[in-house]
C-alpha cells in the first residue's frame, strides 16, 4: 500500500495504520497509538478529530464514529450533498469496558468488514469464556495459564474482563505487551496489578494467568511456565478443529470483531440501501443482504491478508 | 449430557496422554452412575446405538438455514457436525437430559418425531453440547481414547492395576456398575469366570535366522506349522460358548457351526480354519465367511469352520498361564484326548534336531503344503500377555517374487496425500496387462518421490484421485502366497503384496504372463 497524502486511520492494528503518510487524521487515541508503534515522525502532520466532530474538506464533510473495536477506533462517516457512507473499518457490536461503545450511524452506502461473515461464527459471551478459564485454573492449580492475545486491544480487553470476574492476583505479561497496556490504564481503564514474568522461578507460576502475543505461545518464552494451558483468545477458536491444530488446549472465543449476528443486525439498523462487503467472507455476507433486498457487492481492497484475529 | 460435552472437548483439544486419562479420571469421579458407564462405552465406541445418517441432521438443519450460506458454512469448517452444532440459529433455556435419558430418547422415539426431538435438544444446547450429541448420534465419535487408554484411566481412578482391569474386562457389561462400584471401594472386585471373558493373547516375534539361530538352542524349542487361518480364542463352559478374534472382538455368531460344538469348560488357543474333515483350505475361503452379519447356508456345508489348538489358558477355571510351555502342553493334550470334538484338532509338533533340519522341512511344507511357515516355543515359557521378546518366534517362509506392470497410481492418505503412493499392477494375458494386486509400501521414501514424479509424467488417464499410466514400469513384487479369486478379472489374488525392487532397468515385455502366476496360486481343486 503507498503512502497518502491524506490518509484517515480508523485504528491502531498493523493492517489499518500504515507509517509514511503525509497528513493523518484520527481520533486522538488513535493517534497517541500510532506514536507509540511507530514513532513520533510516522506521519509528517497529525490532526486529531474527536467522536462526532466535523470536518469539511472541499464538499464532503468527514466524522469519525466510534467502532467499539478497540481503543481509539473509529467509523468513518462521509457526507457529500445529503449522501451519507460509511466505512466501518473493524468493529463489533457488543459491549467492551476497554473502549467507547459501538455506534450506529444512519446511511445510504455502508461499507462493512467481514471477518467472520458467515453464520456458524456466533460468538458466545465473553464473561463466560473467562469463567471458563477461571474454573480451568481452580481444576489444575499446578499449571500455569499462557492466554495469547493481541497486543493492542484484545490483551487489555481480556485482562479487563478476568479483573471484571473478581479475580485480582497479579497478572504476567510478555514484554511486547508492556507499552500499551500502560497507555490503556494511562487513558483510566484500569488493568490492576501487571508484572513481568522475566527473573522468577518456573515454581513462581503455578496457578498464574500469564498474557502474551499469539506468537510467544510456541516460542522459547513460555518454557519457563510449569506445564502450561495454553489458551488462545480469538473469534477463530469457535472452529475446534482450528483450536487442535494450532495446539491450543482452551479456546477462549473472545473477538474484537463483530459476529454474523451483530454484523446482519448492524446491517439492517443503518438503513442502508447500498451494502458494500470487505475484508474477510465476502460471499455469504453479499448473499444475505441480497436475500433481504438490498444492494450488495464485495469490495477487494488492495494490501489485505486473507485472516486477522 | 453437559459434562459428558465437556469431557469430549478437553479430550479433543488434549494431545497428551496423561492429560486425557486425568480428564477421564475426573469424569468418572464426579459423573453418577450409569451415565459414567455409558459414557465410557460411547467413547470405547462399545455402546451400540441406533444411530441416524448424516443426512438426517443436514436436512433438519436445512430447514432452519439457508441452503448457500450453509454450504460456504460447511465448505469452511469442514466437519458438518460442527458446522451443524455451530450454525443452528436458536435456542432456549433449559435443563439438557442426563447420557442416560439422552440414549432412552434417542432408542424410544418412535422414526416419524425424530426430527422433532432432535431440534429440541439442538434447541437446548451450546455449541459444543450440540457437537457432542451429533456427534453420538451419527456414530463418529473420534476423540483420540483407544479403549486402553480408557482402561488406564479407569485404573487410574479407582487406583488399581491396569491389568486387574483387563483381566475382567471382556466379561462387564454396559454400563459397568459393578466395575465402578469396585473401583469406588464398595463392593470387591466383579467375579468374572475365566471361561466366559476373553484373555489377552500372547503374540511371536519374527526370527531373524542369521542372529536368533546361533543364540538359540535347538532342544529348549517345540516347533509347530504356522497355520494359516485367524488367530482366535475359544471361550466356553456349560453356560456360554464364545470365540474371539485375536483382538478381543466376539465372532461367536458368524461361525455357529463352530460354538455350538464346544463342549466342557476351557480357554483354548488355536487357528481358526475352514476345510471338510479338518483339511484345511486356503486363506480366501475363510475370508468369505469373515465380517458376515446373516450365515450363507452354502458356506456352512463347503466350508465347515474347525479350530486347530494349540495351548490352553484354563482347565475349567483352573489358571494353567503361569505352567511353562510343556506342562501346558501334556494339559492340552490330555483335555483334547477327554473331549471328542470334530471342529477341534491338535496342532501336531514338529520333530526336529537341528535348526538346518528345520529349515528343509520348513521349505518342503511350503512347498508341499503351503504352509506359511514355522512357530518355534520355548519349552519353558509361561503364557505371557502382549508381545514379549523371547519365548515365542514366527519363520515365515521365504516371499515370491513376481515381475508385475505397474497400471493404475492413486493418492495415498494423511502424510502421503500429495503423493501417488498406491499402485495396481499387472502381469500379461496375451496382448493386454490384467491387474494382479495393489500396493502401497516397500518402497523408501525417496523412491516415492521418483515413482510420483513418474506417475505425474507417464499419465495416460484420470479418474478422480486415480491416474492410468502407461504400461512401462516394472515392480518386482513379492507376496506370501497366491489365491483363485472370481472377484479380479485375472482370477488371481496375492497375500501381503508389497513392491520388493523398482525395476527402472526391466522392459514391460519381460514382466510375468497370467500363465506364469499359476504356478503360485494355491488350493486351485478347491474353487
């Protein structure tokens, strides 16, 4: 993807924010992330607009809507002589304490994510995913807990949601995690007690929750924790043949993205006519909204991977 | 139903073993009777349940989802039961019946409300619930437990010996209430008689003439033929007469002519064989009688099935295992002598001086007889479980060899599904090459990847995941023995056919004729 002139972020996520534009216009936390992964030059001007707050450049007139993703995310609304569209970047629907709740922004043209566009993704609540593992650690005090997790977003949100079910022992993380979860508690979502596992003893984590990126799973680093259950918080764990494969021994299905439900519900609520599918299972979300008498084309956009959590 | 789901996932998503077994264990400790038992049954996959197709399910759930968002649903999953389990699109609050109730409902529910009662219970049920009981339903219930593995777990939970369990094993019956009442120290250990549960067999090891020879002595070993039926156990005394194939399953019904005629209370080994006054003919006869569930009366009267005995577990309920060889062996003998039966004969020693004397007779029995091969006993040896390195040898007699076409190449399984690792072969009648026999193995791993290349290269024809090949390349195949078969069109069958040589050098024109093969084929009188 080449670097913009004018370039509006929706989020933080490496496949959303890209360094090297010249103008980049996001919410503010968006833009305090991009700093923070990319340094403080990854653009060379920065303009930070609010939730709800517009800005006209030539005759449209440009507002970011929160998206309920992860902190800072952000829809985009476009206006241009009445006509109104939307482009969600990611989103979901559902309730998350780690950032501003999901919006529904009236429309004529909505240009929806997918990534889980097809209907045997029904992500189940994630309270209980966490009471799943809570119960885990209480039937095998010995082991030690590695949850892999995003590092911007679905780490916090999990970290959250275990503090939500009352449990408040300290909590490890991998380095990796460190920046951001200090700018989420920064930003007033307290994460409570967060240390890193690096000097104590293998005997150190028996019973210990212990958070790391997806890619730390399987490397050298969770050698040091006494027989761990590996845990795997992702949308994609509904498939439990996904979850073996990639030797994960408790799925938890905690997802950033919006489900079928939320997506096929969000659909209807904008009161769009035109529905434009992108970024993930085009096919059967296009088929849906066809089926339901709207207009809906998939939409490929350039420099995607085919799968993000 | 609920804990039994969860027991299933964690099985699932658990490669280690001592992890499933704790799984296991846990289950049975906090699961009440009987729905342990069934349980366990289910996944030994000894429960027999009138199960429902696949299609059953797919039609119901197609009445609640549309048919394309289904199928892109399916194609991305890959399983339909989970894809099933994940896509049904409603629920409702409610209690889920026990194991116990779910198998009433499924066994007493008359055909016409099936499809109703199986919505209700999708209704019911989270995601991994639903997979559990399609997956119960439909019979595939594959969580990687191996019925020992269960068996270790069961010992592991009530803290006894793995072999106490198997000993009394084959004589529980579902859902194993006595079993777990023993195991929760409530009762003593379940009385099964020797003579009605199967005993795990004692297995050889093949004898490697050039090392085992010089450090055997001829005179500690008994030698017998190596008959060439199945390996059975016969398991009988006033009240049932049963007999089990060397993995412990029960084939008493498929050969009544045989059960029915024990008398007298035993466990016996011997080789199972068809033949009329206890000649016995070639393997393929047997094998027609084999895997049946309804009795050819034709087969009964052609292909009379008799057992040739070779050692005795218990006289009546007396322990003979831990006699040596041939003290069992005078036992044997002297019980075959007090009990006339014309389906059991003795499995007669070979006399012998010298392991060079052994091997003539050995040839001249193949040769003559066709017999497979030489058993050698240890005079000494106890009856001793599994497979244990020793007491017991196998000599097989040398392979034959055969120079066969290869005509047809198809994709292996698993780790070999990107190779054409499955080949039919030929030899000539007349001017066409008739298909002879199939392999799969005796080549190295790098030959594979010659002969795939060659497959891919030499491709004359496709049909699905079988490619016809032009009929240039030579396999020197060897086999252990060949059969009259009306099944092939070359009226030719082979035993253990296994790709001996590639023979890169060989011209297709110098591979073996039709003719040439009968030389081979055995029992040909007997077709």
């Amino acid at each position: 993807m080449k670097p913009s002139r004018l370039a509006i972020i929706t989020h933080g996520h490496a496949d959303h924010a890209r360094p090297g534009h010249d103008h980049v216009i996001a919410t503010p936390d968006t833009i305090e992330i991009i700093k923070r992964r990319y340094g403080e030059n990854c653009a060379k001007t920065f303009e930070a607009l609010e939730y709800g707050v517009e800005k006209k450049i030539k005759d449209v007139t440009i507002s970011l809507h929160p998206a309920g993703h992860v902190l800072g995310s952000a829809q985009v609304l476009l206006q241009y002589q009445g006509y109104r569209a939307v482009m969600t970047g990611d989103y979901k629907a559902r309730p998350d304490s780690t950032c501003a709740s999901f919006e529904v922004v009236p429309c004529d043209l909505f240009v929806t994510e997918a990534t889980f566009g097809l209907p045997v993704f029904q992500h189940p609540d994630s309270a209980d995913e966490i009471k799943k593992l809570l119960k885990a650690r209480e039937e095998q005090p010995e082991r030690a807990f590695l949850i892999g997790a995003y590092a911007l977003g679905k780490a916090q949100r999990v970290i959250k949601l275990i503090r939500e079910e009352g449990y408040d022992r300290p909590i490890y993380i991998h380095g990796a995690l460190k920046k951001l979860c200090e700018f989420y508690q920064e930003r007033g979502i307290n994460l409570g007690e967060l240390r890193s596992p690096t000097g104590l003893k293998k005997d150190d984590f028996h019973g210990e929750i212990v958070v790391g990126p997806p890619s730390a799973l399987k490397d050298q680093w969770s050698r040091r924790f006494p027989d761990p259950v590996v845990a795997y918080a992702s949308g994609w764990m509904t498939i439990k043949q996904r979850a073996r494969q990639s030797g994960v021994e408790l799925p938890l299905v905690i997802s950033d993205h919006a489900d079928w439900n939320e997506l096929t519900e969000t659909i209807k609520a904008t009161g769009a006519s035109k529905i434009w599918v992108t970024h993930g299972r085009e096919d059967a979300l296009v088929h849906y909204c066809r089926s339901i008498g709207l207009e809906a084309e998939p939409l490929y956009l350039q420099g995607r991977d085919d799968e993000e959590d | 139903m609920k804990a039994f789901a969860e027991l299933l996932e964690q099985l699932i998503l658990t490669s280690s073993r001592n992890k499933k077994v704790d799984y296991l264990a846990q289950y049975f400790a906090k699961t009440p009777d009987p729905d342990r038992g069934l349980a366990l049954a289910a996944i030994t996959r000894d429960l027999s349940l009138r199960h429902v197709k696949s299609s059953f399910v797919k039609q119901n759930v197609l009445e609640r989802v549309d048919p394309q968002l289904f199928a892109l649903s399916y194609d991305y999953v890959g399983d339909l039961g989970e894809t099933v389990a994940l896509i049904w699109p409603e629920t409702e609050s409610g209690e889920l019946p026990s194991v116990k109730d779910f198998i009433a409902f499924l066994e007493d529910t008359p055909k016409a409300e099936l499809p109703a009662l199986f919505s209700d219970l999708m209704d019911l049920a989270t995601p991994n619930e639903r997979w559990a009981m399609i997956k119960m339903i439909t019979g595939g219930l594959r969580v990687g437990v191996s019925a020992r593995l269960a068996k270790t777990a069961l010992a592991k939970y009530g803290n006894v010996e793995l072999q106490e369990i198997e000993e009394i094993w084959h004589g529980l019956t579902i859902p194993y209430l006595k079993l777990f009442a023993w195991l929760d120290g409530k009762t003593d250990k379940p009385q099964i008689k020797h003579t009605e549960t199967f005993h795990p067999l004692m297995l050889s090891n093949p004898v490697d003439e050039i090392k085992d020879f010089e450090k055997l002595s001829e005179a500690d070993f008994a030698a017998e033929w190596k008959w060439d039926g199945i390996r059975v156990q016969l398991v009988f005394n006033e009240d049932t007469q049963r007999m089990f194939s060397r993995t412990g399953d029960d084939i008493s019904h498929t050969f009544p002519d045989l059960t029915e005629s024990l008398n007298g209370a035993a466990v016996l080994d011997g080789e199972l064989l068809v033949g009329k006054d206890m000649e016995p003919l070639p393997f393929n006869n047997l094998q027609q009688r084999l895997n049946r569930k309804t009795i050819v009366k034709k087969h009964l009267k052609d292909y009379p099935a008799f057992v040739r005995v070779y050692d005795i577990l218990f006289d009546g309920e007396e322990d003979l295992r831990t006699l040596p060889w041939q003290e069992r062996r005078a036992r044997l003998e002297s019980w075959m002598e007090s009990h006339d039966n014309k389906r059991l004969s003795l499995s007669e020693l070979i006399p012998f001086k010298s392991w060079e004397e052994l091997k003539k007779i050995r040839e001249k029995g193949a040769e003559e007889q066709g017999h497979e091969g030489i058993m050698l006993k240890r005079k000494t040896s106890v009856y001793e479980p599994g497979r244990p390195k020793g007491p017991w040898y196998k000599w097989k007699r040398d392979a034959r060899l055969v120079d066969a076409v290869l005509m047809y190449a198809q994709r292996g399984h698993g780790k070999r599904s990107s190779f054409y690792s499955d080949y039919t072969f030929g030899v000539w009648k007349g001017n066409e090459i008739v298909p002879i026999g199939k392999a799969y193995f005796g080549f190295t791993d790098q030959e594979l990847k010659q002969l795939d290349k060659w497959v891919r290269a030499n491709t004359i024809q496709r049909f699905g995941p079988v490619r016809e090949v032009k009929k240039e390349l030579v396999f020197e195949v060897a086999f252990d023995s060949a059969h009259v078969s009306p099944r092939h069109k070359s009226g030719i069958a082979l035993r253990f056919p296994r790709i001996n040589r590639i023979r890169w050098d060989k011209p297709a024109q110098e591979a073996e004729t039709l003719d040439g093969m009968q030389f081979f084929v055995e029992g040909q009188s007997d077709s």
